[in-house]
C-alpha cells in the first residue's frame, strides 16, 4: 500500500485516502458526479441512491487506500472542505462488494459499462490475463469539482496529477494495464488525445447512449435522451511491463518507463 503524497508548488497535494477525509470525499465526490455525470443525472439518481454507493466506495477505500486517491487544495482554510479531486479504482475481477442493495437507477447504469468493459474479453490482446486478479486495474470514477477545474501545474490539471498517481501506485504493484469508460466531453476528448499520441493506449469498444437496452428485450433505452456525445467509450492503457514481462527491471527503470506513457 503507498504512503507517499506529492505536493504540487499551486498548494494542491495528491495522497491516498485515509479516513480523517471520509466525509470530505463522500460530499466533493457527490457534488462531481451528480452534477456532471450525463448517466446519473439523466436517470435522476437522487443523493440517497448516491450515498449508499458512496459507501460502498468508503469501505473498499478504508481496506485498501490505493482505490481512492484525493486531490487535497491545502490553501484553502481549515474549515473549508480541502478534497477538490478523487479517483476511484479497483482490480477488475474483485467481486468481494455487494451491490445488491443500490438502487435499479445505478444498477442500470452499472450494465451500461459492463456492456463496453465486457469486449476486453474477446480482444485477443489481453487473453493472457482475462479472470486473472491482480493484473488489469479498472478505473471506477475520477473527477474535480468545477471551480478547480481549469488549474494546472506545469501543464497538468488536478484530474490528471490524480490519476496519475493512482496508475503508477497500481504499475508498482505489477499491474498489467487499466481500463476505464469516458463519458463526459471532456474525458471523451483526453481519452482519444491519449489514443493518438500513446501508441500503448487504445478505444476497446464504443457504446451509443441511443441503442443500450436495458433490461435486455424490455424496449426500454434509459439513456435514448443523450445526444452529445453520442456515446461513450471505453478506452485501455497498457503498462510498459505489459510488453517486457520477462525482463527484471530495477524500480528506478520502471519509473523512467512509466513517465514516458
């Protein structure tokens, strides 16, 4: 588990989480995703609904830090709530959560990304690792509160600096890739700049809002209001490991490797 945080010279430190930030993360997470999340928002998953997710998010956090990394401003005054960053992430194949107890509204929501996820599964790129733990990291949420959205540091935004450290704690732990969805604009617009200047990185599958059934056969499309974007997509980054697993690279090799992704 990483201990480290950076500290960033605009006042903004990137940590792990760990408890004292609990609610913290709990209401800027909320404020995130129920204003800017086009899926939550349109099917109106209420604070309530939210909330019993948040948990679920706390208590993996709580046994493992490295699923929940915070974007801390430490300018701001002491009263104030510091968190305007979080990322969330998990191995792709931990099923240890229960889920049975949110609400239908998320739970659809839920299908919609397995949809996309699901094609790494008959990408013969990642056969070698399909249903093996501790290899593909699966990227969950990530986000900044909309006043701190513009900041950079030497040309990196929060969200970036955020994400960053939760791919390289996971690519010291051996991790062979990530995975994640995109579905706001601007992700959509990262995730395809990525695409084209990383040749480790690709689109596995797109998905539009208009045609995803939910249940299957219902006749029932939960998102068909979406038109833009029109749809969502699931991108992969390969970590350099991925392509040099025999060789025994000393720990200040790897980081070199992974700064240039």
């Amino acid at each position: 588990m990483s201990t480290n945080s950076i500290n960033y010279s605009d006042g903004i430190i990137v940590k792990n989480f760990s408890e004292e930030y609990t609610d913290n993360v709990i209401e800027s997470f909320t404020k995130i995703w129920i204003n800017s999340n086009f899926l939550y928002s349109t099917i109106k998953v209420t604070r309530e609904e939210f909330k019993t997710y948040c948990d679920i998010l706390i208590n993996r956090a709580k046994k493992d830090s490295n699923t929940c990394i915070i974007g801390i401003d430490s300018k701001l005054n002491e009263n104030e709530n510091r968190v305007v960053s979080v990322a969330f992430a998990k191995d792709l194949y931990d099923s240890s959560d229960d889920y049975s107890h949110l609400s239908d509204k998320i739970k659809t929501i839920f299908a919609y990304n397995d949809t996309m996820v699901n094609q790494i599964y008959s990408n013969p790129l990642f056969k070698r690792y399909i249903n093996k733990p501790n290899q593909i990291l699966y990227g969950l949420h990530a986000g900044t509160l909309d006043e701190h959205v513009g900041r950079e540091c030497d040309g990196e935004s929060i969200s970036t600096r955020v994400m960053n450290y939760s791919l390289g704690a996971y690519f010291q732990l051996g991790y062979k890739m990530f995975v994640g969805v995109s579905t706001h604009p601007e992700t959509i617009r990262r995730a395809k700049l990525q695409v084209q200047v990383n040749p480790a990185s690709l689109i596995l599958s797109t998905l539009p809002y208009s045609t995803f059934e939910y249940p299957p056969n219902s006749n029932n499309f939960p998102f068909k209001s979406i038109i833009d974007p029109y749809e969502a997509i699931c991108f992969v980054v390969c970590y350099p490991t991925m392509y040099n697993e025999d060789e025994d690279e000393d720990e200040e090799n790897k980081q070199t490797i992974f700064s240039k992704l």
